[in-house]
C-alpha cells in the first residue's frame, strides 16, 4: 500500500511508513511528486533513468542524471543508519555509469 505524505519532512521511526527499503520507501521517494521535492531540497533537478540500478557489484535506489548538465547521479537510501556501508563501497565502482554525483539519503 503506497503511502502518501506530501512533502519531504522528518519522521522518527521510519519503518511506521515504510516497512521495506526496496520495495516501499525507493518506490515512493521515485514517485514524480517525491522526485522533484528531493530535487528542491537537494538544489539540484533530477531526472529519474532508473530504479534499483547496478553499479558493479552493488545496486543504488535511484539512478538519475542532472536536467541540464547530462551528469549522472545515484541515491542510495538506507532506513537503516547503522548499516550504511553500501554509499562508500559504490565510491571506487561509480565509474561504470559515468556517476559525477553520489547522494547517500
């Protein structure tokens, strides 16, 4: 079930909304809506390629490039703080989709 919360703000227990990183939060955070709220707060507008996308031996949330520029951007969420390991581990393999921008979120 999507839930619909409208614009980006600060929630404290995360997986109240969405239960599954994958397959609830990157969904809606990819939803048109969500998008351009990231790309506000971020400064940068963005333009979604793909979902769970492979870079090397790893996937990111959402793969996008810049409007504008051409330059390629990740995401890579985490609901899960502790376990944010995967953001560095893309560093050193970012160059197989030609990445400039590298968001961890």
């Amino acid at each position: 079930m999507a839930t619909k919360l409208g614009k980006i703000k600060k929630i404290s227990d995360l997986r109240s909304v969405w239960a599954h990183e994958a397959n609830d939060f990157t969904k809606w955070l990819a939803e048109e809506d969500n998008l351009a709220e990231l790309s506000d707060s971020i400064g940068i507008e963005i333009e979604l390629e793909e979902t769970e996308s492979s870079v090397g031996d790893f996937n990111v949330d959402l793969f996008a490039t810049e409007s504008g520029t051409g330059r390629k951007s990740s995401l890579k969420t985490n609901l899960n703080i502790q376990t944010m390991t995967t953001l560095g581990n893309l560093s050193p393999t970012h160059q197989e989709k030609e990445l400039r921008l590298l968001f961890g979120l």
